[in-house]
C-alpha cells in the first residue's frame, strides 16, 4: 500500500480525552476513529489487524470442532422474558419498538438465541454435542464508556455456545475452549492469566476468566507467585491469621460522633482488626446483617452467591434505622430493635474482643464474643482478599493487581435450556434438559491488549503475528529518482513474494515518515537514504529492538524469510 493513497490519518498530539496508551496510540495511528460515545470506526489499517484477530479464533475455534453460523442482532423481547434476563440486563441492554410496537432488543450476547435454536433443532442424544459460534457486533448500552475499545457500547465478540447430554460432556466442551483460548491469546503474542471467576448475570456452575495485567484495568485479579492460584477478586480466598486478644467482659462505651472504623479505632485506641463492621442488606426484601473484620471489605458477589443468587443491595438509611433503632456506624448483632438474620464472615470465628455499634447513636459495645454474645449460627467466606494474605493452596503471600479481560468461559449447565424448555430424548427414551456452556472473546480487546503489551514512547511495536504491514518502506529523499525507483522495485518484489508492505511515497520530511514509521510500529522498516546512495546497501530497522542492519539488495528477501520463520 503506498502512504500517499492510503487512509492513515496519524496525528501527532495525544487526544486529550484519551487516558491509556491503547486508546492514545489507536487513535494517533489511525486506527480508530470515534463517532459517538463509546462508538468508534475501524479504519483500514485498524480492520486489517482486527481481520487477523478472528482469523486466529476462527482456526482454533474449527479446530475444536465448532461450527461458524451467524446470529440476528435484533431479538424479540419475549425470548428475553423466558430467562428474566429481560429484567436482569436492565438498562444495559438496548430495546427498540418497530413500527407494529413490537418491542426488540439489540443483543448484548445470545444464550437465549441458541436455546431457541436448539429446541427446535435437538430432539435425541443423537443430535449432541454440538459446537456453535460465531463472530459478530453487540450492543452494551454502558453507563460510562472508557478506555477506548476497552469497553464500548457497540464491539466485536467471539461468542460460541456448547450443548451437551450431560455435565461430563459440559466438562469436555469447556476444557476445549479453555486450550482454544490458549492457543488463541499465544498466537496473538499476549502474556495473560487464567483466573477463577464469579459467573455473574450469565448463571451456572463455574467460569474462568483469561486476563492481561494493566495498570488501568477496571478488574481486579489475585495472583498467588509460589504457586498456580489465580483468582478474580469477586470470588478469591485467602487464609487470614486470627488476632491474638483476651476475652474482656461486654461493655458498652460512649462514641459521640464516631461513626467509621477509622474514628472509632482512634478514639478508642485500638487497631481496626479489633473492630467489626457490621452491614445491613436487604436480598429479596428480607434484612440481612453482615459482619465482617474492621481491616476488611465485605465482598457483595460472594454474599450474593452464598444466598443462592437473590440480588442483594445496601438497606437505606430509613431502613437501617427501622431496623436496629440506630443510624448507620452505630448497628450492630446486640439488642437489634426486629429481629434481623445474621451472617458472620470466617475469618471472625475465633476472634476475641471485638467492637462494633451498639444499635443505639454515639455507643458502641466493647469486649464482644460472638459465641457468648451474639450466638452466630451462620459462618462464610463473604470478606474481599487482602494484598499480603495468604494463599489457600500454599500459604504464601498473595499480591492484588488490575487486569482487563479479554475471554470468559462459563459452565452454565442447564439454566437456561429449563427456563426455555430446550431438552433431549436420551437413550432410554427420558426427557432430559441440554446441558449448555458459553464462551466468549472480546476482539477489540485482543488488539488493544497487544498494544497495551507492545509499545514505547515513539509509538507501537507490532508483533510478527498481528501486523497490519510486515515492511515499511522509507525512501528518505521522496524526490531522488533513483531512490523512488529503487523503493518502487523493493515494494514490488516483497509483495510478489508474499510479504504485506507499506511504502511511504508522500512528499514530506525525513523526519515526519521516521516519526510516523515508529507511530504505526511495523516490525521491519527498510530505509533507502544516504547509505544506498554511497555504498548500494539497505539499512534495516528492527522496531522491536531498534537494531539496524545493513544489507545487499539481492539479501533482502532472504533476510525478510528468515526474520519471518524466526518466530
């Protein structure tokens, strides 16, 4: 492709509203551009990087047996309403009304797709497994955007789908996808982290997560570095040592205006460990109170799925008060005003001395024993991991960094082929429920987590899997005939042999093509300047090291095979 014809539009200056390096790069490279709030266009340039991406998941994706098809988009409400994840997407996902007020969804995802195409299509165990998937546009009406294509309200996705007999089918099916996933994020030259996961709104037994480390990720996973335990912070464990304290008599102290753990454990003289937050929540329109260390965080997705799966939320102020006859930093499991259910995280079971509110404002209870005073019957695991912990599995110190995922795989047994009546005839002839797995990539994440992995401060450095252009061309002085010509030959014979290059035969500066040339980051630059001139040699510039070699002309193509196969 010669630069003077090509849509490229690069620009020198960091878009202000663009905060990390993908987004910056993307944009200044001309990769994307945007059109709305979370909606961009993939120029050529960008398209071609995207292009190899499915190309990738699409052979993996086939090699594992799955069957490419292609979904509608706009979805009737009523498949939505079989789910209830019409009311679960809530404002996220997009509806529309056509012209007959027929209300439609624009897909954020497709289980309720491929089960409507599964029960009409599986009759017998005969017609089982089954691999689907396919590459398509979805639609997430995100509250606030960000990050580039990182999260947006319209993105390409892999979104595949298995149906099985069984969970042992269900188990085979998702080890597939968890190696395809592998093999996809290798290809693609990312160094990544397959971490356990909380299945969220998707539903069913088990996920994992495939994630980058980026320091402006909205996730947050927990790494353990002396053995193999990875886990999101949603649903990560960890060992906690009990803090040694002597049981003391219960006793009720004055706190006037001391409301958070910080206040309190300074005006009491006492370490934040020594205290105990105790939350009120309301899942179902039942109270709940929680009860979780003062050094600690209640982890709401754990909750959640200790209750069984009931969305849970914070009591209002109204609420707390109603309740316990306190505002809230002063409730607590003594003497509540009704009678509340109470759940105690593990990590105080054997705890001494605790403190907490008083149910009454400006008091706290000291001295506190759970067993003598409060009579906790329910103990779990409902506290987010701390960094320092330590690991379940080895007991060594577990580290918390950000993350941004690029693949989640869920094992979603049979919730939605029940709600949906989407079942089999065994081989005694039973009516059993398919057993279904969902699996899912995100594409733009895939090419801005090579970049977030790959660049420097002149701009992106291309790996050798998912260039837009191998070879970029760079005839420093544009106007010398032989220069131009010798560029022109060069750019014919790379592309005869099969090698995608840019040739940058715009009328501008030396200076501008070098600048541009490390911005769009190609792994191989060829340079015809004064070196070609005086000794008839090429000057090749590797991106990723900066190394610079010099070469016949005749050396070139064997040079560019050799670089290629050196993967």
């Amino acid at each position: 492709m010669q630069l003077s014809k090509a849509y490229i539009p690069t620009q020198k200056e960091i878009p202000a509203d663009a905060v990390i390096p993908s987004h910056q790069l993307m944009l200044r490279a001309g990769l994307i551009k945007p059109l709305a709030a979370g909606v961009y266009s993939h120029l050529p340039m960008g398209w071609k990087v995207m292009k190899k991406v499915m190309q990738i998941i699409r052979e993996e994706m086939d090699k594992i047996g799955g069957q490419e098809l292609h979904l509608p988009v706009l979805n009737p409400i009523e498949l939505w309403d079989e789910t209830g994840r019409n009311t679960d997407f809530g404002d996220e996902m997009f509806r529309l009304k056509d012209r007959r007020n027929r209300t439609l969804a624009l897909a954020p995802t497709h289980e309720e797709i491929i089960c409507d195409l599964a029960r009409k299509f599986v009759h017998s165990y005969h017609d089982l497994p089954q691999i689907w998937y396919q590459i398509q546009t979805k639609f997430r009406d995100e509250p606030r955007p960000r990050s580039g294509v990182l999260r947006t309200r319209q993105f390409m996705m892999k979104d595949s789908y298995t149906l099985d007999r069984n969970d042992a089918g269900l188990d085979k099916a998702y080890d597939l996808h968890a190696r395809a996933y592998k093999n996809i994020f290798t290809r693609c030259g990312l160094k990544f982290h397959i971490v356990d996961a909380s299945s969220g709104l998707m539903g069913g037994s088990g996920s994992q997560e495939f994630m980058i480390e980026s320091s402006d990720g909205e996730d947050t996973i927990i790494l353990c570095n002396h053995c193999d335990y990875a886990a999101n912070l949603e649903i990560a464990a960890s060992n906690v040592m009990t803090i040694d304290s002597e049981i003391m008599n219960l006793e009720k102290v004055h706190t006037p205006d001391q409301k958070t753990i910080d206040q309190v454990s300074g005006f009491l003289n006492i370490k934040s460990n020594q205290l105990m937050k105790s939350l009120v929540y309301v899942a179902d329109n039942i109270p709940i109170m929680v009860l979780v260390r003062g050094d600690h965080e209640m982890n709401e997705v754990k909750l959640q799925a200790y209750l069984g799966g009931p969305m849970i939320r914070q009591a209002h102020p109204d609420e707390v008060q109603e309740l316990c006859g306190a505002q809230a930093g002063y409730v607590g499991p003594i003497k509540s005003k009704k009678p509340i259910r109470l759940i105690a995280d593990l990590a105080l079971k054997d705890q001494h001395n605790l403190t907490t509110g008083a149910n009454e404002n400006s008091y706290h209870f000291t001295g506190i024993e759970l067993e003598r005073d409060v009579q906790v019957k329910e103990f779990a695991d409902i506290r987010g991991v701390n960094n320092g912990d330590q690991c379940i599995n080895c007991g060594n110190e577990l580290r918390i960094i950000r993350a941004v995922e690029l693949g989640h795989i869920f094992k979603l047994g049979t919730k939605y082929s029940r709600s949906m009546k989407a079942g089999y005839l065994d081989n005694q002839g039973h009516e059993k429920p398919i057993v279904m797995g969902s699996y899912g990539i995100g594409v733009e994440r895939i090419v801005a987590a090579a970049i977030e992995q790959n660049y420097d401060e002149r701009g992106m450095v291309w790996s050798k899997r998912l260039y837009p252009y191998l070879i970029h061309i760079i005839p420093v002085q544009g106007n010398d005939e032989e220069i131009a010509k010798t560029a022109e030959d060069i750019y014919k014979t790379v592309q005869d042999n099969g090698f995608e290059a840019l040739v940058d035969d715009r009328d501008v500066s030396p200076g501008y093509k070098f600048k541009d040339a490390d911005l769009l980051g190609m792994p191989l630059q060829i340079i015809l300047g004064g070196t070609w001139k005086k000794e008839k040699k090429i000057e090749i510039k590797i991106r990723q090291s900066n190394e610079k070699i010099f070469c016949q002309l005749s050396e070139l193509i064997p040079f560019i095979q050799d670089y290629v196969n050196q993967r």
